[in-house]
C-alpha cells in the first residue's frame, strides 16, 4: 500500500517478482497483490485506486493486451512496466497505450520507489480529472496553460514568454497572466522593468484557497496593455521551499481568474518544472538552429514521450534567432525530428535591444505601429497560438 492506492505485481517470472517484492520490503512498501498468471488481471479490484507493477509476459498474450484489459476493469490504475530490455521504439509504444513508466529490470530495481511514488501521483491527478469530468466542468477547465520551454538555456525562452503574453494580451483584450516559474533567479521582472518584491512565495499562507484577490495583490499589471503578471521569488533559497503541490494549486486557481497563462521556465527539470509541464495545455519547445540546440531538442522530445508529455498536439517546436547564417533551416529542424514546426522567429538583436535593455515589451499600446520584423514575427506566433 502507498498513499490511498494499492500496489500489484503482475509477473509470471518468480526471479522478478522476489527482487521486487524484497527491493519494495527494504524501502519500507508492500506489494499487497502478487498475480502469477497474466490471465488473472480480474483479481485486481476495481474499485481501488492501484499501482500495477507489469513484467513482461512471456506467453502469447502481449503487454498491450494486459494495458487493456487492466484498464477495462479498474479505472484508477497506473501502470508501470518492467522490462528487461528498454530501447526508444517500445519507450515509444508504451507511451501509447498509457504506460506511466518503463524500468528496466534488475539494472534499474533501485528506481522502483521513485516510479512508484510518482504512480500515485499520476493516479492522484487522474482522479482529480475524473471528478471534474464528472462535475461537469471538463479536464483543464477554465484558462489555457502555454509553457515556453527548452533545455538549453538563452534560447529566447523569456523573451518570447514576456512578448507573446503581451501579444496575446492587446490583440485579443482576454485575460492574460505571464507567470515566472524561473523561480531561483528569474528573468521576467528584468525583461519588463518590474519594480517590486512581490511574488509567488507571499502566497505560500493561502496556497490552499487562493483566490483573484490573493493573486490581485500580489500581480504586477502593466500599464498600457493591462497584461498581470506574476513573478517568482527570485532568490534560490526561498524557491527551495516552492512544490510542485504550490505549482498544481496555483495553475488550478489561475485557470478559474485568467483565459491564457503564460509560463516561463526554466532549463532544469525538477518537480516544479516538470508539474508545470504536465499542467500545461501547449509546450512551446524552444530551439535555436544550430547543432547544440538540436542535440538538446532530440533528448528533450525522448524524455517528454518518456512522461507522455509530447503526445497529441501538446508539444511544438518554435524556431527561434532565424537568419541566413544559421546553421541549420526550419525545414532541416523538421525533417531530423520528425515533428512539424509551429513557427520562426527572425534574429535581430538590432531591432530588439533598445526594448530588452529598458525592459520593455516591443509591441506596447494597443494602437501602436509595430515596424519591427521581430514584432510581427511574435504577433503572428500569439496568433497561431490563441487560434
Ligand atoms: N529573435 C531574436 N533575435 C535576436 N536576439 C534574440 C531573439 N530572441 C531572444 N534574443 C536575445 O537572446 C538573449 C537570451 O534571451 P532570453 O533571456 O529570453 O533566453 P532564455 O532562454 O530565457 O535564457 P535562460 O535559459 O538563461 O533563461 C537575450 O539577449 C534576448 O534579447
Ligand atoms: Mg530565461
């Protein structure tokens, strides 16, 4: 038992299922259920909230099968597969059908407890999704959540964050919060010449029934384009002590109060980071075209399948810094990775620097000419992106 949920193991090989059972005894977790034969899945009861822990079958009966029937009788079950052998095509299929996470048995028994910890995380939000469905409310109800995001850093992450809100902001007159999740060291209240220490840590007291009057006093607007925003604290020591929890309720109050919410990440992933990620409606995956860059991307877009962070049309490349110099085209980005391109934006520093030195966004009033090529570039993007 783990939290509210069982755990069960489903393996036909004794040799696994001693390991796991006696690995799962030394971290302090019992394996309350363990099923010998594949057929059997019905003793797992439905209406308890359960880890399956799935070892290869041998038989003729495959693993998309067991996913299947597994999810057929119980509705609250995260499934986590051992396997002895992990390559990407079946990191890929097991994404597919659902799968939370592959570990691969015995070389990587030492994660069990983290999987395990984080299948009752999946499982948590799942029945929170599900209760919302059935109030009628619709997963993700309320605001959209856009994340800029790309592991490598000076990519253009803040400044496409700060710009497309802004966009967002005067061409639809909605709703709009850009939110600093780069919570150590920020980026964002320099990028917009934000006087103020206000941020996300003063709500830590309230976290749990937060409202627009507690967002209300602690966002900045800005004047001409009344886009709020929300910065982060800005100091490592007090970020340490902001959850992915403070993160899950935050995003959720957002949603009821703001029609577009904007993050700025960070290169690293963490709990927050990665909670962030998982909130969001559309990962905006940032990529300069050069060789580095990719390499990241390619890495990137293996860990996101690996979460079931890429899939559908969440995950999309923007190309940022493009010019004739680059080393690589949009068309080649496409082509090595195999995902479609959701836009390009111009380098021109030239053109920038004047806004990004004085920390100003570089469309401004809702009137206003916008003569610069980066500019249109970023308003046709918010465009494409509020659809
Ligand atoms: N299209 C562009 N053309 C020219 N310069 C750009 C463009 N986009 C961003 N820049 C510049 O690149 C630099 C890095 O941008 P930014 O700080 O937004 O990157 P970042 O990905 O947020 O970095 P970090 O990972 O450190 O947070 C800034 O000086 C910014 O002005
Ligand atoms: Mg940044």
């Amino acid at each position: 038992m783990i939290g509210n949920a069982k755990i069960a193991l489903l393996s036909e090989d004794l040799n696994i299922t001693e390991k796991v059972v006696q690995h799962m005894q030394t971290v302090g977790l019992t394996v309350d259920n363990v099923i010998e034969n594949p057929t059997e899945v019905y003793r797992i009861s439905p209406d308890v909230p359960t880890i399956v822990l799935l070892a290869e079958p041998a038989g003729s009966v495959t693993m998309e099968d067991l996913c299947g029937a597994l999810r057929e009788g119980n509705r609250q079950v995260a499934i986590i597969l051992l396997l002895k052998n992990v390559n990407f095509s079946v990191m890929r299929d097991a994404v597919k059908i659902g799968v939370v996470d592959v570990l691969r048995l015995p070389d990587e028994i030492t994660l069990l407890e983290k999987v395990v910890r984080d299948g009752l995380r999946f499982l948590n939000k799942d029945q929170r999704r599900h209760a919302q469905t059935i109030g009628g409310l619709g997963s993700h109800s309320g605001g959209k959540v856009l994340s800029f995001y790309s592991v490598k850093g000076g990519c253009g992450k803040t400044f496409l964050a700060a710009n497309v809100a802004q966009a967002i902001r005067l061409s639809t007159g909605k709703r709009v919060l850009l939110i600093d999740l780069c919570l150590q060291f920020g980026g964002i209240q320099r990028m917009l010449n934000l006087q103020g220490q206000r941020s996300i840590a003063d709500l830590d007291p309230v976290i749990h029934e937060l409202d627009e009057s507690h967002l209300n006093n602690i966002l900045f607007t800005l004047e001409h384009s009344g886009l709020n925003v929300l910065l982060g604290p800005a100091k490592p020591d007090i970020a340490e002590l902001l959850t992915d929890n403070h993160v899950e309720l935050l995003l959720s109050a957002c949603r009821r109060y703001f029609d577009y919410i904007i993050l700025d990440l960070p290169v690293e992933l963490n709990k927050v980071s990665i909670t962030a990620l998982n909130e969001s409606d559309q990962i905006i995956y940032v990529v300069t075209p050069d060789s580095p860059a990719l390499f990241g991307l390619k890495a990137a877009v293996e860990f996101f399948e690996r979460y079931g962070l890429a899939e559908g049309e969440r995950f999309k490349i923007l190309v940022n810094k493009v010019s004739k110099k680059s080393d690589l085209t949009t068309k080649d980005i496409e082509k090595i990775t195999g995902i479609p391109i959701l836009a390009g934006i111009r380098s021109d520093y030239k053109a920038i620097k004047d806004a990004v030195n004085n920390g100003r966004p570089l469309w401004e009033k809702p009137k206003e000419k916008l003569w610069n090529g980066v500019a249109k570039d970023v308003v046709r993007l918010s465009k494409q992106l509020v659809g």
